[in-house]
C-alpha cells in the first residue's frame, strides 16, 4: 500500500513537471555555488527542451527544505495576457493637438484620426496600450498613438513609461510549494537521468546549509580590527576614486584607530 502511494506521488510530481525548465536568480545562484553532480545536471538542463509542464523554479528563503514552481500551464496564460505593450503616462504636457493641418503627417504615418476635438489628457500614472509609434522626420522624436481608458492620443515616448507585469505575475502570488529532494528528483527524473539517491541526499542538505546563509544577516560580514581597518578603508576609498589628497588626510586620522594588540 504503502509503495503504492509513493508511486502515484512520483508519478504525479512528474505529471506536475512537464515543460521547458526556467530558474530564477537566486536559485540559480544558490545551485551555482553547490558542489554536487546534481548541482551540475541542474544547471545544464536549464533553458532547454524538456518534456516538463512545470517551470519557473525558485527558492524559498524562510524554508530552507522547500523550493517553489509554477505550473507551465499557468505561466502561458500569464505570457498570453501579456501580448499588448503597455505604458504609464508621466509628468504634464507632452502630447500633439487634434490639428489635422499642423500634425497630420504624423498621424498619417501612425494611422491615427482624432475622434475629439482635443487629445485625452491623461493624468500622471494613467496607464495604456500602444498602437503604433513613429519617428517625426522633421523633430526625430518619436510619437506614440496610445488609448488610454478614457480616451486617446499622440504622446512623446519620453512621456511613456513601458510596463510590464509579467515577471512579478511569474514570480509573485500562486506558486506551488514542493520539498527540494521531491521536487528536483522529479524534475531530473523527467529528462531519463537516472538519480543516485547518496548525490540526492548530499546535494539537499546543502541546499539547506546555503539557504541558512542568505538568512544568516552576518554571515557575510567580515570582522576587522587594529591597523587592517585603515587599510580596509583606504581600498573603499581608492575603488570609489577619491583623490591623493583625500587618502592622505585620513591616513593622518590613521592613529585615531584601535592598534591591534
């Protein structure tokens, strides 16, 4: 029975992941700077063609034994919704007057025909979709017909802000949590590797080890103390680019320092 369920679990896990495999950053990172096979195979199966339908793997930094992933199917919706280019509206001014005779080229080039007597005027933050920009033959600024919620216009791109959602939609809310040994024997199991369950072990208690130190606030501090502190300083000072002078008038301050005893 109890082998029964364990199958249907791997099974399942295996259902759950079946699509190109994409790592975040951190995860990146972290499996970077494991030394382990399976650290090796992670890397090299990442970005390609796999048969996996989960992807966008990523830490869990306050679970060190968790790792999270979103479904393929889930992240192509959110991939599909992002199509449109978008765009924010910022500061004041900015946009051409419905004067056909003073801006008609422009909106020739664009395709655009005024539908009021005067553009919309958004307010700052509004936000868009753009349909088309052109650059001005004349000015070489470029002009962007935009329909905003309550109305549209020709606006100057310097004015636009692009927007893109998708990345904190792939990797914010609705992520699904899976332990890290179920989670990457299932996700190398799908490429055929055949996973050695010592490697497996040795490479999640790792894991767990590296993601202690990103929770560790001073794991990366170094102490220094007596004359290494003024040297420390002086290259802080030099890769900043401060000048001879400068780094003369703190080597004079220099005695101000604890010596080391």
């Amino acid at each position: 029975m109890i082998k029964r369920y364990l199958d249907f679990i791997g099974e399942s896990l295996e259902f759950l992941l079946e699509s190109d495999v994409v790592y975040s950053e951190k995860f990146r990172k972290v499996i970077s700077n494991i030394l382990s096979p399976i650290s090796s195979k992670l890397l090299e199966i990442e970005n390609k063609d796999l048969p996996v339908r989960s992807n966008y793997f990523d830490i869990l930094k306050d679970k060190n034994d968790t790792i999270t992933f979103l479904p393929d199917r889930k992240a192509q919706e959110i991939l599909k919704d992002n199509t449109k280019e978008m765009v924010s509206f910022r500061g004041d001014g900015g946009w051409l007057t419905n004067n056909i005779k003073e801006n008609g080229a422009i909106f020739d080039l664009l395709g655009y025909t005024p539908q009021a007597e005067t553009p919309y005027k958004p307010q700052s933050s509004d936000v868009g979709e753009v349909f088309k920009s052109v650059v001005s033959p004349s000015s070489g600024k470029t002009w962007v017909w935009v329909k905003f919620a309550n109305g549209e216009g020709v606006y100057n791109q310097q004015k636009l802000t692009k927007i893109d959602d998708s990345s904190a939609k792939l990797w914010g809310r609705g992520r699904q949590e899976i332990g890290v040994g179920r989670g990457i024997r299932a996700l190398l199991s799908s490429t055929g590797e055949k996973i050695v369950d010592k490697e497996l072990e040795d490479f999640v208690n790792l894991y767990k080890s590296a993601i202690d130190k990103l929770n560790d606030k001073f794991f990366f501090f170094e102490e220094i103390k007596g004359n290494d502190i003024y040297e420390k300083i002086s290259e802080i000072l030099t890769k900043l680019k401060l000048s001879k002078l400068q780094l003369r008038e703190l080597k004079k301050e220099r005695h101000h320092y604890p010596q080391q005893q």
